[in-house]
C-alpha cells in the first residue's frame, strides 16, 4: 500500500505534512513549497534602493504624502531612522523579529542607514542586512509659507474703554493669545499660529491664522480681564469654488476701570479700590476695608470718579491710632498729622501704611495681596 503525501509544487519531493493554515496565513502555492524551494526566492525584508525626505527649513516638519507632518526630530539623523522606519518592511511569514539600524553621516544632506533584521520564518533563523541611503532636501512646509508671507484670516484688538491698558494687561493679553495657540499645536494642529502683534498706543493689535483661532482667543481674554468683544467681517476674496472669504476683526473692550485703580463711585461711602473687573466692579472702601460690588453687570459704576491708582499711594507714618475707628497719619504731601477713617485692612500695631491723597483728603490704601476677602468683623459699612 503507498503512502499518502504531499509534495513541492516547483521540485517535487516530499515535503513534511503541515497543519493547516490559521485564518489570515498564506494559503498560496508559496506554502506549499519545501524549505528549500520557499527559501531561494525568499527575502526576509524588502527594502527601497533610496529614500528621499523633504524637510521644512523653517519649523524641520517632514513631506509626507500630500500633507507636511511634525516630527519633534532632533536631528535630520532622527528623521532619516523615522523614514527608514516607515519604508522598511519585513515579510508576514516572520515570527520574532528583531532589527537595528546604525546611521552613517556621509555629507550634510545624506545619512546612509545600515539595517539588521532577524526573524524566525519556518521555524528557522533568519538574517538580513540592508543599506539605504536617505537624501534630506530643504524646503518650505505651507505653514512657514503662510507666515513668512505675512498670512492672517482675524485680528484680535484688545482695547480698554475709555482708559489705556495698563501694563500688566497688555502682557497678559498676549500671554493668553500665545499660551492658547501653542497648545494648539502642540495638539497637532499645524494651521493655528501667531502671524504678527502690532503694539499701538491703544492696544495690541494680534494677527492670528484663523478666524476660529482668533474668536478662542478673544473669548479667553475676556474671560480672564473682564470686558466683552464684538466682530466685524470683511469680505476679502472668493476661493476656488466661488465661496466668500472673510477676514474678521474681534474688537474686544477691557472694562472701563483697571485692577488697582482708586475710584469714587459717588454713592456716598467714600473711594473704592478696584481688585476685580470681571462681572461686575469689585473692590475694596478705603474708608472701612469692607468688600465692595457694583450693583451694575459688565464692571460699570456709573458716575465713579477716578481718583488715582494704587501706585500713586507712598508709606507714611503712622502717629497713633486713636480708635477702632479713626487713626493718625502724616499727610503724604504736607506731612502734617491728619484724622483718618482706620480700615480693617490697617494692623493696630502697624508703624506706617500706605497713604493716597486727593483733593486734600488723605485715605489709606491696603498693601497689595492684603484686601480682606470678606467685611470687616469689627465695623460695618
């Protein structure tokens, strides 16, 4: 009686019986073949003659296809293995496989990659080595295109009303514009980015890649400083399928008084130190320490008189402290001794503390951090 076997399909012998194959494996003539037969043709990687890679000179983001991608490289080196990396491929049938690749710097723009491959492929060990040469090209990626072009879809303008921005407030403007769009992207977005900020006498003027990216910016300044922003489009082109294009400005306007200004808001209780302009006007009474809000949303005090700001207010000395109530302090400008109201906020063993005065009227003004969060227990206003 003959024996049933199997046999290679290109040489004709005898070939071990073999289990058959799992869902997703080779069912092709290949499998069929002995050792040796599957192994003449084998290749263990297949590997391209030459790799070249277009890398922005700008910002090192890599050609891809269709698109311009972020690598994070520290060096063309680094992108030449990512390249590598991603062209490289090792045959199906191999289990285990194992690879490194040692860079040869051969000029500026040519790194050759020497590569090693092992894997186990029929249960039998097998190696590879291959060279790749990558050329790196320089270019422009869209992005750096469009900013050194001076590209930008909104402008965010941060204006105060009726006041200048302070310092501070113009610092923090910017710092929020440019926190934002680095977290953009750094969330991948390539598109968002800062083209330019224009410092007017009224404000920043900042130039932003998107109407989106402008419109986020606007509201977190808002948010953050208080105020309100309003848009206004302008029609600037149609693209290629007709649709209108516009450029929108976001005009946002700060709160018509600043954290640290002193103000009266003429409702008989004397001058308020502003602490926070977002909501409503909040601040400290001079007069007593006790908290102080508008009764008007949006940060207004009708009819408040600006009397100064917290740097205006210099150390005077104290003479004595005659109450709960009342304290002695020379007068900042005549250093005579005047009887002032004594604010919460004014330590009874304190030395000296800081003095404003107005119209021949001295007040007392709290260090900065130190505003009471709550009234006064020991007096009301």
């Amino acid at each position: 009686m003959s024996e049933s076997r199997e046999f290679c399909p290109r040489c004709g012998d005898p070939v071990p019986e073999r289990r058959d194959p799992l869902p997703g494996e080779p069912r092709g003539r290949d499998a069929l073949l002995c050792d040796d037969c599957y192994f003449e043709d084998f290749d263990l990687v297949d590997a391209p003659d030459r790799i070249e890679v277009l890398v922005c000179s700008g910002c090192g983001a890599v050609r891809r296809g269709e698109s311009w991608r972020d690598v994070g490289a520290r060096d063309y080196t680094d992108v030449a293995v990512d390249e590598v990396a991603e062209a490289l491929g090792v045959h199906v049938d191999a289990a285990d496989v194992e690879w490194g690749v040692e860079p040869e710097q051969v000029d500026e723009n040519t790194v050759r990659m020497h590569c090693r491959f092992s894997g186990v492929v029929r249960g039998t060990l097998r190696s590879a080595e291959v060279t790749v040469p990558v050329k790196i090209s320089r270019g422009t990626c869209d992005r750096c295109g469009r900013i050194a072009g001076g590209y930008y879809a909104g402008i965010v303008q941060v204006r105060a009303d009726e006041r200048d921005l302070t310092p501070a407030e113009r610092a923090e403007a910017l710092e929020i514009a440019e926190t934002y769009v680095a977290d953009q992207e750094a969330d991948g977005d390539r598109e968002a980015f800062i083209t330019e900020v224009v410092e007017t006498d009224d404000g920043p003027d900042i130039k932003l890649s998107s109407n989106r990216l402008a419109q986020n910016v606007a509201t977190r300044i808002t948010e953050s400083l208080g105020g309100s922003f309003e848009s206004y489009p302008t029609l600037v082109t149609e693209d290629g399928d007709g649709n209108e294009v516009y450029r929108v400005t976001f005009a946002v306007r700060l709160p018509k008084y600043a954290e640290g200004e002193i103000v009266d808001p003429e409702d008989g209780d004397g001058p308020v130190l502003v602490t926070g302009v977002s909501g409503r006007l909040q601040g400290v009474r001079l007069a007593s320490g006790a908290e102080y809000t508008s009764a008007f949303a949006d940060a207004e005090a009708p009819d408040a008189t600006r009397l100064g700001t917290r740097d205006d207010a210099t150390e005077t000395t104290v003479v004595t402290v005659e109450d709960e109530n009342a304290i002695q302090v020379l007068d900042p400008v005549t250093y005579e001794a005047k009887t002032v109201p004594n604010p919460a906020f004014v330590d009874d063993d304190a030395d000296s503390v800081l003095a404003f005065e107005h119209g021949g009227e001295v007040h007392l003004v709290p260090e900065e951090g130190a505003e009471p969060t709550a009234p006064s227990p020991r007096r009301r206003d």
